[in-house]
C-alpha cells in the first residue's frame, strides 16, 4: 500500500495526551493516528453499504403476504 505524509494542527494539550496513548499501547503516534484512520474509513464503509442494502430494501418493498389487495376495513382490525 503506498503511504503518504501528511502535516496536521493538533492543540497542543491533545497532542500529549495522544503521545502517551500510543507509549501505552506500545506503538508510534503516526502508527495510533493512522490506525484511528483506517477505523474510520472501515466504519463509514461498512454504514455506507447497510444503508445502499437498506435503501434497495425499502425501494422493493416486502412481501406482507396480501397481494396488494387490502380484504379488510379499519372497523373490522378494531372489532373486538
């Protein structure tokens, strides 16, 4: 995969507490930041596919089992 570098403006108190999440976790900050990245991307993806599958779903419409033909009135689902 061919990798670029990129600059970024963190706040200074961000960035500090980041450097010690990534000594924590045993890796670099370029390593954490390009990991958090990569989530990102993969979750965005991952919503953008349900919502397509979702979309297609609902153009469709599902099968209720009537054929398109109401046999019943509002009175008749209220009779009790």
């Amino acid at each position: 995969m061919e990798k670029q570098n990129v600059t970024i403006s963190v706040p200074k108190n961000i960035l500090i507490k980041a450097r010690h999440i990534a000594v924590n976790r045993q890796t670099s900050l370029s390593r954490l930041l390009a990991e958090t990245l990569e989530d990102i991307v993969e979750k965005d993806e991952t919503y953008n596919k349900a919502k397509g599958r979702q979309l297609a779903a609902m153009k469709n419409g599902f099968n209720l089992g009537v054929e398109g033909k109401i046999t019943w009135t509002r009175e008749d689902l209220h009779a009790g």
